[in-house]
C-alpha cells in the first residue's frame, strides 16, 4: 500500500528516521500497488505492470497484452504460439472461467495462441519466476517506505543479479471491475482446447475466426 505505513526489513540511508504507522490498514493508505510479473526464461528479462486498482483476470491479460505488444512480438517475430507457465489461483485462477473468457478475448486480438500450463495447489514454488524475478523485487523494496506508484515503478526497475537480469516496469492506470461473471454463451463458442493429460491444469487458447 502506498502511504506512510510500516514496512519489514533495514535501509541504509543518509536521511533521519521517518515516523510511519505501525498498522497497514487500508483506510491509512494513499493508494495500493499491485505488481503482475511476467519472466521470460531465455532472455532473464522480468517485465512487472503495477496496477492501481484490482488484482482481476482482466488486469492479468492487459499485462500480457502489454509485455506482446512491447516486447514480445519484437523479440520472437516468428512465434506462432505463446507458453505461459502460471500459478494456479488468483488472477489466473485454474478453475476460473473468466480468466479464461479474457484469454480467449486476449488471444482473438493478438491473434497468437497461448497455451497455459498451471502449477498445481501447492507446487507454486517450483515455478522459476518465484526464484529468478520475485525474490530480487522483493530485495529492492526492502524497508523502503512506498511514497508514490512511480517510486515503486522506478525501484523495482533497478533490481539486477550478477547472472544478468534486467526488468522493465510499467504502470497500469486502469480501474478493473470486480465480481463480473463469465457469460452464458462463452463455453458454447470458445476455442479453448483442454490437454487430455490433466486438463484442469493444461490447456490452450486459440484465435476464434471471425
């Protein structure tokens, strides 16, 4: 959360102490940040988008959306598929259809299949994002007092490792609607082909024709 709230770990800094709450409720907040990473495994790139309003399946797509748009489609011109390895709830929920009802929005606008693979409950740890992005962000962010959405932004860009990673940050401003529902006719009409090998965990989006 953004304001003047306590948060864990030591910073060495040349300034005096700063006198902050020792709660973080909300009602003492200025704002919240909410950072969606994405990492890219051949390149030890991280890409984070920041909201500002709702963690949603719709704020998950746009963070694709943006990292295909920007990076992505320039990086792997002659892709014809996209693999993302996810954890199994929250935005992306594996049992969830609206993620995949925005998936399958998301991909009929790009125009490129993407094929989910989620960790099941529990095994989200061997996910390599929570190894090789994650922790690095969170050492950056250490005891640092969040003054503004841009100072997150601006600190988290400046995680590195002596292995090489590199990580772009953006901001998404847009407020995202909560408790929307999955509509009626989306089962009958999607192009999401599920694996036949766990398929509550393994599937693909496809591009609907038009």
């Amino acid at each position: 959360m953004i304001g003047q709230l306590y948060r864990e770990g030591q910073l060495y800094t040349q300034e005096g102490g700063v006198e902050v709450f020792d709660h973080d409720w909300k009602s003492l907040a200025d704002g919240v940040v909410i950072p969606h990473g994405l990492y890219d495994l051949a390149l030890n790139i991280g890409y984070v988008h920041i909201g500002t309003s709702h963690d949603t399946s719709e704020f998950a797509c746009e963070a694709i959306r943006q990292w295909w748009n920007k990076h992505g489609s320039q990086q792997y011109q002659t892709a014809g598929s996209i693999l993302l390895l996810c954890d199994g709830g929250g935005s992306n929920s594996s049992r969830q259809y609206l993620f995949k009802q925005d998936l399958q929005a998301l991909v009929n606008e790009l125009g490129i299949e993407i094929r989910i693979a989620h960790y099941p409950p529990y095994t989200s740890k061997y996910n390599p994002i929570e190894h090789r992005l994650f922790p690095h962000l969170t050492r950056v962010c250490q005891g640092v007092i969040f003054e503004s959405v841009e100072m997150v932004k601006d600190l988290m860009a400046k995680a590195k490792t002596q292995t090489g990673l590199k990580v772009f940050t953006a901001v998404l401003n847009q407020v995202y609607q909560t408790g929307r529902k999955v509509t009626e006719e989306f089962k009958q009409t999607m192009e999401i082909v599920f694996d036949d090998y766990l398929p509550q965990w393994n599937y693909t989006a496809k591009p609907q024709e038009v």
